[in-house]
C-alpha cells in the first residue's frame, strides 16, 4: 500500500476531508467511469491515462486504514494552519488598506499631490533638458548653495594659493556641488 503521495486524494475523488471508506469506494466507482481511457478521445487518451493512474493512486491511499487516518490527522491540522494563514493575510490587508486609506485623506487635507511614477528617479539619469528644467526650478536653493561654496573655495584658496576664478578646478568642483545638490534633492 502507499505511504506517501504529493496530491491531495480527497480532491481527486471529489471528496471533502475524513470521508468514510465506504464514500471513497463509491466516489472512485463515479469518477473511474467518467474518466477510464478507453471512454478517452484518442488526442486525450495520455492524459486520461495519468488522470486514472492518479485516480487509482488516491483510491489505493484512502482504503488503506493506516494511510487514510495518518493523512486525515495531518490533512486536518494542514487545514487549520491554512485557515489561519488566510485569516491573517486578509487582517493584514485589512489593516494596509487602513493606513492607505488615511495616508490619503491626510495628503488630500493638505493638498498634497500624488507624484508622477514616471521619469528619472536619479540626476544622473537626466537628459539635459531634464536637468536644466530642474534647476530652474530649484534656482534659489542652487544658488545659495553655488554662493556657500564659492566662499568656501574662496576662503580656502586663499589660504593655500590665489587661483584665478576661471581655471576648469573652480568649474569641476563647483558641478559636482551642483551634483550632490541635485542628488540630495531627488534622493
């Protein structure tokens, strides 16, 4: 007799959990005319053929007594953890729905608009025309940030050496500012 088998035998039968051996023989009698081979169309006849063999599997593992009540005992606590599982996947929905919800009446109390999904999320990633879109729109903040670091560079060259303004250093050290910048803002 079979020990162990990776499918349901109740399902394949059409039988609920704990069905009497007296409703196993009588499912598998229904079921085992409906779906024999030889009623099979001769394109369906493999599938019929492992539908059967499945089918007798199942019959073989439920009239065994030892096998049948082993699988009910477990099959039971199986379905009781499956219960619960659903139970707190559906609460846990529940609640996510919940906070979605007041995220949203909160946003639309303050006139917060939704973002657009859609565009570069890094400023690396930015055309050119995205870019200088972006700094017009953001000018002010760039600019007191330009000016912050023109002192720093200038209180700093100064104390090392006089560089002129116009040398490409000024210029690299002041885009990759313009950089950081842009990439704390859009972080």
């Amino acid at each position: 007799m079979p020990s162990e088998i990776d499918f349901d035998p109740y399902e394949v039968l059409g039988l609920k959990l704990g069905e009497s051996i007296k409703h196993v023989k009588k499912a598998y009698k229904d079921v085992a005319r409906k779906c024999h081979p030889d009623k099979a169309k001769p394109e369906d006849k493999e599938k019929a053929e492992e539908t059967f063999h499945k089918l007798k599997k199942a019959y073989d593992f439920l009239t065994d007594q030892e096998s049948k009540e082993k699988y009910d005992r477990e099959g039971a606590a199986r379905l009781v953890r499956q219960k619960a599982q659903e139970e707190k996947k559906a609460q846990s929905s529940a609640t996510r729905r919940r906070f979605v919800d007041e995220l949203e009446k909160t946003e639309a109390a303050f006139g917060v608009k939704k973002s657009k999904p859609a565009g570069p999320k890094d400023f690396k990633e930015m055309t050119e025309k995205e870019l200088n879109m972006f700094r017009s729109m953001n000018k002010e903040a760039l600019n007191q940030f330009n000016a912050q670091m023109n002192r720093i560079n200038a209180d700093t060259h100064a104390k090392v050496t006089k560089v002129p303004k116009s040398t490409p250093a000024d210029y690299s050290d002041l885009r990759a500012a313009e950089e950081d910048i842009l990439g704390d803002l859009l972080g």
